[in-house]
C-alpha cells in the first residue's frame, strides 16, 4: 500500500511539473498583469506541493495496524461512473436539447441516483438549482445559454 501511493505521488508531481511548464510556456505573467499561463501555472503548483506533501506524509508515516480498513473500502464506485456518464451526455445534450431541459434532465438523475429523496423534494431541489442558476446567469450576468431545439435557453 505504502509503495503503490508512494508511486502515485510521484505520478501526480510529475504531471503537476509537466503542467507548470507548459503554462510558464504560455507566459504566466504577474498577479497585476496574468498572462495565459497564470492559471494552469498556479494550479498545476498547488498539485505538486499536495502531491509533494503526500508523498512525505506516507513516507514518514508509521506502519499501519492490523485490521486497518481502506477509507476507499465502502465507496460506491458504480455511482461514481454512473456520474461520469451523466456528466459527459449533459456536455453532448447540452446544445440539442438547451440548458432548461439538459440541466432538469441531469439534476434529476444525480438527485434521485445520489439523493433517494421523495420524488416532490427531487423535483423542488431540481427546479430551485435551474432557477438560482438562470437567475444568477442568464439574468444577471447575461450569459447566453444553448437553446436548444425548442428555444428553451
């Protein structure tokens, strides 16, 4: 165990170097004047000190005890992908069936898959989210949303 995410560590810094050189490539600029690379620089820094501070917290860390129980032993990994896959329809939907429509159909999914609500607290949860989110974006700040087929954007 201690090997394996010792190696993933390691993995994680060396995607957040790559990162970083790429951005610095894009010229990252200052905090007064950020340049293309500013953000992708910043992010992929933050990523190499966490997976430099991991890989010493499980270098230094003691052995573990008998009967230890991974953390990722109880994960429902099937809701995860079940997630992913909703996730990646939404962006293909997205521009056929409008925000209104995809944002309903995918905060339906993910309540009723993750939530196990009652079928009024699903739909009341998922009509608040759309409306604060078209208020907030489409209202305040102006951002055009996808349409759609129907013209519902």
């Amino acid at each position: 165990m201690k090997r394996s995410e010792q190696v993933i560590s390691l993995f994680w810094m060396t995607l957040a170097g790559w990162v970083c050189f790429g951005a610095v490539r894009l010229k990252v600029g200052s905090f007064s004047d950020p340049g293309s690379g500013f953000l992708p620089f910043w992010v992929g820094a933050l990523l190499g000190v966490l997976a430099l501070a991991h890989f010493f917290n499980i270098t230094l860390a003691k052995p573990q005890m008998k009967g230890y129980e991974s953390p990722w032993a109880n994960v429902k990994w099937r809701n995860g992908v079940y997630v992913i896959i909703a996730l990646l329809l939404y962006t293909f939907l997205l521009p056929r069936l409008g925000y209104i429509l995809d944002t309903f159909l995918l905060m339906l999914f993910l309540f009723s898959l993750l939530g196990r609500q009652k079928w009024w607290i699903v739909i009341l949860g998922t009509l608040l989210i759309i409306g604060i989110t078209y208020l907030v974006f489409k209202i305040w700040l102006l951002v055009q949303f996808p349409a759609g087929w129907w013209g519902l954007g």
